[in-house]
C-alpha cells in the first residue's frame, strides 16, 4: 500500500512537483472546463490549444526555453485569435465556431512555419508536449498563480457566466455585462492553457480541461456540485495517472490524460446523472 | 590499422585514374557533394576543400533525429555527384528523399567499416539486472577489456558467435511467416543464413548452429520459399526488387524451436513484426538471445522501430572518424580522380589532428579518478565515446530524442545517481535540458556543461567543427568529472 | 396622460432591408397594448428595436424617463440552454440582476420576493427542479416569475401565450393584469384576436407600417385586418411570408 501510492512521493521530489503541478491545473482549468462544456464550447478549447502555439513559438525563438517568454507570447497568440475571431462574428455574418475554426488554423500553419524556420524543432517539441516531470519553481508558482487567479476570477465572475451560459439574450437585456463576461472567459482558458502547456503540453492541457468536466455531468446536478466532481476526477486522474507512469514506465502526460479518459468512460456508463445504465432504469428513478 | 586503409584508398584512387570513368568532373569546375548533417559536412569539407561544393542538409543545432526535407534540399540531392550519409539508420528520412530527387550520383556510407555498437549493449544505463545473463558468452577481446572493466553489461560484438541473434519460440504446428523488409530503401544486408532447430532452450544448441552456420554448406533460399527445422544452414536470399522478402516457416509438430540468425531481425523490420503465425498475429520469442529487451523495454518502448539495431553515432569515438575520413576520401577521389593527390594530403593532415586530439582525450580520461567515471546525459548519444575511453553513460531518455520520459525513467536514473553517487549531470545541445536541471537539483549533482552529440554549434558556439566538438566534449567531461 | 415609449418616424430592419418602417406613435404610461399584425409585419423587429438589441436604420425610440433596466423583455423563443444546470429557483432569481448586481448578495429579502413570485405563478414546490425536466407552460411561468421581479416600469413579451395549455394562458394573464394594475406599461405581441379583445384595452396594428393604434375595439376592425393584410402582400419581399393574414 505504502510502496504503491506514497512510497514515489515520499522519496522523489520530481513526483511531488509532478502532483502539485497537475494539482494546481485541476484547481485552475477544470471548472473553466465545465464551464466551456456548459456553452458548448469544448471544442473552442482544443482550438484555443493550437491557437497558442505560434506565440509559443516565438517566444522560445526570441529567448529560447524561458518560461516567461513562452507564456505571454502563448497569451498573446491566444488572445489575438479569441478576440479577432469574436470580432469578426460580431461585424460579419460568420459564425464564431467558422471564424475561430478560421483563424486557429491560421495560427498553427503560422507556428508550424516559425518553428521550421529553425534548425531546431526538438526543443520546442518537448515544450509542446510537455514535461511533467520537470516543473522547476518557477513553474510551480506560475501554474499556482494561475490557478489561484483562475479560482478567484471564476468567483467573481460566476453569476454573469452562469447567465451568460444559460440566457445569454437576458443578460443581454439586462446589463452590458455580457461582451465583458465572455472575454473574461475567454482569456481565463487562454491563461489555464498556457500554464497547462508548461507541465502537460499544449494539446494534453484541454484534456485535463475537457475530460473531468465531461465525467463530472454525469455526476452532479447543481454547478457548484459539477464543479467539484471535476476537479476531484483531475485530482485523481493526475495521482493516478503519475503512478502509473512511475509503476510502469509510461510517459507521464499522456498516462494522466488517458486515466481521465477512463474516468469519463466509466461516469457515461455509470454515472448517476444520466450515464447510461441510469437512463436504461425506469424513469420512476429519474423523478428525484 | 589507418595505414591499410589509406594503401586501400589509394590502390583504389589510383585504379579510378587510371580508368578516367565517364561520368567524372570536369577538373575545374567543383564537385558536388551533399553531406546529410554538419558533423559529417565539417569531415567533408575538411578533405575536399576548395574542389567540392558542399550543401549539409541539417545544419549547425539541427536534429536530424526529426529532419524534414525541404525543396530546396531535394534540389541539392538531385544535382549531387555525391551523397556522403553516416548511415546505420541514422538518416530514417534519407531513402525518401533520394528516391523523391532522382539522385543519380554516388552514395556513401561513412560508417562503412565501424564496428557498430548494438542498442542497449554497453550503455543500458537502468538495467543492472541484466549483466550475470550475458557474462558467460564470451566477448571478444575488444568488449572484454573495455566493458567489464568500467561496470558495463556485455557487449556482443561480432567475433564471439556465429550467429547475432538467436531467438526460442514455442510454435504450434503450422505455418508462420518470417520477413525481411527493407529500412530506410535498403536491405540491411543482401543475404544472411539462419539456421532452425528444434530445441528446449538456446544454450543446449548454440554449438551446433555455430557449427552449421560457419560450415560451407547450405542451402540457398529466394523469397517466398519454405524453411523448416533441421540441421542445415539457410543462405536467405532477398529481393532486391521488393520491399519485403519474406519465407515460410512449416512447423510439422508443435514444441519450441530455437532460430539462429547472422543479423539482427529488427534490422530488417520496417512497419511489421518480422515474425508471424499464418492469422498474421505477431509471435514473439520466449527467449532471446542477446536479451535485447526489443520494443518495450522501460523506455516508452521506442527503441525497436524509431532506429534499426545500431547507435548510429559512431563519430563519437575519434577513432571511428579516421574511418569516416577514409570512407569520405575514397569516395570524393574517385568521383574527382584529377584532385585525389589534394584529398589524400587533406587527409593525413586531418587524420594527424584526429589522432593528436585521441592521444589528449585518452590522457585526459587517463586522470578522472575510476570510481567517477559515470556521466548523466538528456541524451543517450554517446555509446561509441563510452566505448572508446572506458566512461559510462546514463540517460533519462532512451536514444531517441522524440519520447517523453516516464516517471519510472527519471526515479530509476536517480536512484542510479544517488547509489553510485554520480557527481555530474550534463546538459545537451538537444532535449528538454529542463527534466536535467531537476534531476540535478534532487540529487545534488552538479550540472556540468553542454555537450554536443549529433550536431555542431554554429560559428561563435564551442563546438563549430567536429575537432572542436570533441575536445568540448571530452575537456567539458573532465573537468566535471575530476573536479 | 403622459407617454412611456415615443417612435419618431422609426425605421428597423436587418441587413438594411427594413421590417419597420416610419412608425410615428406614443405608448402612453401604464396602457395594456397589444401588437397585433400578419406574420413578418415586424411585430418581434419592433419588440427587439426597443430592447436597443437591434439599432433603428433612422428615426428613433425614446423612453420618456425609462433607464434600459426598466425595461424587461421575454423573447419569443428564448435562447435558453434547457439543458443548463439551473434550477426553477435559479431562474427565477436572475430577475433580481437590476438590484443584485453580477456581485451582490441574495438577502433573506430577496428570498422571500423569490418565493412570492414562484408562488404567483403557481409554482411553489417546484423551486428545485431543474429547468430540463419542466413542461413548456411550467417554463414559460418560470420565466414570468422572473420578470415578476424584474419589477419593470416597461414589459416586453413576444408571443408569451403561444403553444402553452388554457389553464397556464389563464394563470399568466391574470399576472399580466396585475402588472396593469400596478400601473406598468405592458406591450404583448399576440396574434389571437379573441385574447387581444378580451384583455388588451390597447392595440397597434403593424404591417411593417403602422396600420391603426388605439382602444382594441377601434382598431380591431375588418377593414383594418384587410388593409393591413394588402400592406404586407404589398411590401417587398418574399410573398409567402407575408400572404398569411392573421389577428
């Protein structure tokens, strides 16, 4: 029992940096998860993911593998084709999804060809796949402050998202909150994926945004109770998935991702709220 | 051991002059030769000279690990007269894209003639337990001085069996298919023997396939032929017209059956198992021998398809470089036989440096006290180095610069750290130098230095040339280590 | 008797085709007004043009001393997510934004009001329900409740009667009254004739021009029906939009 789940965190401290890193994404990018889950956004996420890569890139280019560079050229990128693509829904007759879709892929192809320009690309592939294993303090306090302001944003902002997610028409009606509300959000997944990409990669770091959140519906009813059941399941996922990259030999962002993975197999079968046995019982059941 | 290899050079060169083959330059006018990466293009460059015009594919910095090809280097590889390659599989990409530019010239290996280290021979750095198997086969001269003396576990090297590889399978009675694919547009070798017995482990065996397979007799096998057990030599032949050559294996009646082979399977894997049952599962050996762990083994199970058989990066050892030089000389004096007199005094002074520069590393490693002599790298690159001045060294990754690491990797390679309390950790011009750093503040080794491993700095860097990039490396290692 | 809302030779439209062209009238304070018209007179253009959620191509509307969050609007087809995680209750309390604010506090207060308008729409028990699991009426009483505690001088409501049972239509009528008889302005575009003239004093006619505005029983006509039907057959545009005659 010991040897298997406290003896690698007891006696490496690479481990117990690899599990407060995760801990500190699940605290910080899962209920911006849920949140992208609830506006039918999840896909924008993965977008968003892409869409960081140029800004990365350059940022490693300009002074290679500096965590400072990275994550505002990274915000940056992220920011630019979040707000071009809101802004060309808003004065065209493009759909979001279509101009996100758009400008995303402009990114890529963009960061693609920076990072070719380069004799170079290994480096900056293990930056967008992440290393886990390898977060130095540095890192820890910048996936911690993002978490925390992750966190307190959310807080703040929760009644406005929650309306603009539900009725975006009544907030509308009722305030100019909205405009502000989406942006805000935009830029928290922005922010959460460029700390994810530090530990898990670019295109792992949706995952651990996504698939807790995915696993948490059919979980809970209430938001506050979704939100918790996310963050729980990244937890575990990411104690889980470390222990198995310990125990045998499996690279360490992916394991995670995969063990979250299974968790949302097993809550869609499972889950209480909707999962698929639940929906094969009477219906008496449903009528709480 | 140089000498006969320049009498052969210049036999050979001579032999070109005297012929003055169609197809050689105009004295004037500069060769074309394409080098594939800059350690190989500084080499080249060094003998050629002023009559060579010489385009390096991947450059200073560059990984050639993960190389994409442009336009623009097709273009150079097309109009080249020559192709200087490393080979041993370390350019996967370089069969495309000779194929891809119609290159008509001349292709040269420059490991033509090393003796290559296999993949997890001398430099497993995790898998301590392995060591007692191997012991009692018996080395040739070179692994046995070299190896037991600094902790290693056996090196096979060619002149102890026979065979290479020998391989026990429980079978079914039926039919299996064994193939040999071409890797990187080439067989590893045009033909190879292989012997079947029907036997309950290697060992109870071993002298009687030694004994087929070094005896004149055998029988001669093309693609699509049958091969059963018994006590007979195969000579497999394979088609140079297809990719895959392959060979029926009829199993009368079911029970194990020990395969002995003069190369390695794997180096003739391209996408697929070299071995499988008549459904096309993949069959794997109960036993092998040497235990090389094939596929997934504790490193993210990359070392199988990613390279063939062989570290590639044989220019590590000084030694192997006089070989490079010879291979690069040969052949730019035969494609331009009017300036071979400037390539060959090219050489020997360039030989005379090299082996200056191997006198100054082996007295240099000569003052690292025994018990230091481990050294941790990000990249599992310097096989041919460790060989060749009795160090070892570890790696948190496997040789291939593209997997991530797992957990297990990094608290094993500590573990070795703080058990053999290694005093150096090195970082690398490739790899995330980040998970080096971590491993270095958790153990309390001290960060040594960059080492250059498969490609040169650029110009203002401390390794521009492959001389450069040598003494860095050995001085960098040195230092830590003496210190 | 003072006016709530002023159209100033209003002009609203999409894409600058217009819906709504130069429509001069007053809505006076605390009036019951029914918008009535065949379909695509532009009833919903004009709802939505005073919301402020579509801009007039020329002329204007002005609030005679109405703030933007005097007004509440319930749209014809809300873009609510059913499948959202809230809760009847939830629902209902967003209408407490113009107080509460995005960051404010939920008083006891505010708990009771909550309670009373779940309560007016006949909805007690039903506060922890999800929104998925509610008929089309419950929904539609959920969001009156809302605009219950909107407490809005102005109400919106786009078609609020459609598609949902005789005894919800009673219930909700009967909330729309009392609103009339707290002295709100109340605007409803509707397209039966018989609810307009059984409960709506007011009514204005739109074929995308105003065709009448006044007491019900004035504007209500059948020549006014007719000539608002060859209005709309008249304008530009698709005919079948426009052909179908209703109110």
């Amino acid at each position: 029992m010991w040897d298997l789940f406290f003896q690698p965190f007891a006696d490496f401290g690479f481990m117990r940096r690899a599990l407060m890193g995760c801990f500190a994404i699940s605290i910080g990018a899962t209920p911006v998860g849920v949140f992208l889950m609830l506006r039918r956004m999840s896909l924008t996420g993965d977008a968003m993911a892409h869409a960081i890569l140029p800004g990365a890139a350059v940022g490693f280019l300009v002074s290679g593998l500096s965590l400072g560079a990275m994550t505002i050229g990274g915000l940056i990128a992220g920011m630019a084709v979040a707000l071009l693509s809101g802004f060309v829904t808003r004065v065209t007759a493009l759909r979001e999804d279509a101009s996100l879709a758009a400008f995303y892929l402009i990114s890529l192809a963009l960061g693609v060809l920076i990072v070719s320009t380069r004799g170079s690309n290994v480096d900056l592939m293990h930056v967008l796949f992440g290393t886990v294993l390898a977060l130095d303090n540095a890192a820890l306090i910048l996936l911690c402050s993002i978490a925390s302001v992750s966190v307190l944003t959310l807080a703040v902002l929760f009644r406005p998202l929650v309306l603009e997610c539900a009725d975006p028409q009544f907030l509308r009606s009722v305030s100019g909150f909205s405009a502000v509300t989406h942006f805000t959000f935009l830029t928290l997944v922005v922010l959460n994926l460029v700390g994810g990409f530090h530990a898990l990669g670019t295109l792992m770091a949706v995952g651990i945004m996504i698939l807790p959140a995915a696993a948490a519906r059919f979980w809970a009813v209430s938001i506050g109770g979704m939100i918790a059941a996310a963050i729980a399941v990244a937890m575990l996922s990411s104690l889980i998935g470390l222990l198995l990259s310990y125990h045998y030999s499996l690279p360490s962002g992916p394991a995670i991702i995969l063990v979250a993975g299974v968790f949302y197999g097993v809550s869609l079968v499972a889950g209480p709220v909707g999962g698929l046995v639940a929906r094969g019982l009477p219906r008496r059941s449903l009528e709480i | 051991m140089f000498s006969r290899r320049l009498l052969l050079g210049s036999a050979t060169a001579l032999a070109a002059l005297s012929l003055s083959a169609p197809n050689l330059t105009q004295a004037d006018e500069p060769t074309r030769v394409v080098a594939t990466f800059s350690i190989l293009g500084d080499m080249v460059q060094r003998i050629g000279g002023e009559h060579i015009a010489l385009t390096t594919l991947v450059g200073p910095n560059g990984d050639a690990h993960v190389y994409q090809p442009s336009p623009a280097d097709a273009r150079a590889v097309s109009e080249a007269q020559v192709l200087i390659e490393n080979g041993l599989e370390f350019e996967g990409w370089l069969g495309r894209l000779v194929e891809a530019s119609d290159f008509s010239g001349v292709r040269v290996m420059a490991t033509d003639g090393v003796e290559p280290i296999a993949f997890d021979d001398g430099h497993d750095d995790h898998g301590e337990d392995k060591h007692d198997d191997h012991d009692d086969h018996g080395h040739d001269d070179h692994a046995e001085d070299k190896h037991d003396d600094h902790g290693h576990e056996g090196g096979h090297g060619h002149g102890a069996h026979a065979f290479e590889w020998a391989g026990l399978f429980e079978l079914e009675a039926g039919t299996y298919t064994w193939s040999f694919a071409k890797v990187g547009g080439d067989y590893a070798d045009p033909a190879m023997k292989m012997v079947i017995l029907s036997a309950d482990d290697i060992e109870a065996v071993e002298e009687t396939a030694e004994d087929l397979l070094e005896a004149d007799a055998s029988e001669t096998k093309t693609h699509g032929d049958a091969l059963a057990a018994k006590e007979a030599a195969y000579a497999l032949t394979f088609d140079a017209a297809k990719e895959v050559t392959t060979f029926t294996v009829t199993i009368a009646d079911a029970g194990k059956f020990a395969f002995f082979t003069e190369h390695m399977p794997f180096e003739f894997e391209a996408n697929e198992h070299f071995f499988k049952d008549a459904s096309g599962a993949d069959v794997e050996p109960i036993a092998q021998e040497p235990d090389v762990d094939h596929g997934d083994h504790g490193h993210g199970g990359h070392h199988g398809h990613d390279h063939g058989a062989f570290d590639p990066h044989a220019w590590q050892s000084l030694e192997n470089a006089v070989i490079y030089v010879d291979n690069v000389t040969e052949a730019l004096a035969k494609a331009d036989p009017a300036n071979a007199a400037s390539f060959y005094e090219n050489r020997a002074a360039y030989v005379a440096e090299i082996e200056a520069l191997q006198a100054d590393v082996v007295a240099m490693v000569a003052e690292i006290p025994e018990n230091k002599r481990t050294v941790v790298t990000s990249h599992d690159a310097f096989g041919y180095f460790a060989d060749s001045y009795g160090l070892t060294f570890a790696a948190p990754q496997g040789l291939s610069t593209e997997s991530e690491a797992s957990a297990k990797d990094v608290a094993e390679l500590i573990k070795q750290i703080r058990k053999e309390s290694i005093s150096a950790v090195f970082v690398e011009t490739i790899t995330d130098n980040r998970l080096l750093e971590q491993i270095a503040n958790e153990t309390g080794a001290a960060i040594g230095g960059t080492l250059y491993s498969d490609a040169l700095s650029d110009a203002d860097g401390p390794a521009p040339t492959y001389l450069d990039m040598m003494r860095h490396n050995a001085t960098t290692i040195s230092t830590a280590l003496g210190s | 008797m003072t006016a709530a809302v002023v159209f100033q030779d209003l002009t609203l439209g999409y894409e600058r085709l217009p819906a709504v062209q130069n429509l001069q009238t007053e809505i006076a304070d605390g009036s019951l007004t029914a918008i009535v018209g065949p379909n695509g007179a532009g009833k919903s253009t004009l709802l939505k043009g005073m919301t402020g959620a579509l801009a007039p191509l020329a002329g204007n509307v002005s609030f005679e001393a109405l703030r933007r969050d005097d007004i509440a609007y319930l749209p014809q087809q809300s873009d609510i997510d059913r499948s959202f995680p809230l809760t009847v209750m939830d629902l209902v309390a967003m209408g407490l934004w113009r107080e509460i604010g995005p960051f404010g506090r939920i008083s006891g207060r505010h708990q009771d009001r909550i309670a009373s308008a779940i309560a007016t729409v006949g909805l007690t028990g039903f506060e922890t329900r999800p929104i998925g699991s509610l008929s089309g009426g419950q929904m539609q009483r959920t969001l009156f409740a809302r605009l219950l505690l909107q407490d809005a001088r102005l109400v919106l409501l786009d078609e609020p009667f459609a598609a949902i049972d005789a005894k919800t239509m009673d219930d909700l009528i009967s909330v729309v009254r009392r609103w009339h008889g707290e002295g709100r302005t109340v605007l409803a575009v509707l397209h039966d004739a018989e609810t307009v003239s059984a409960h709506f004093p007011q009514t204005l006619m739109l074929a995308r021009e105003l065709v009448a505005h006044g007491p019900t029983e004035k504007v209500l006509t059948v020549e006014n029906q007719f000539r608002a039907r060859q209005k709309c057959e008249a304008c530009v545009g698709p005919t079948h939009t426009c052909g179908r005659a209703a109110a």
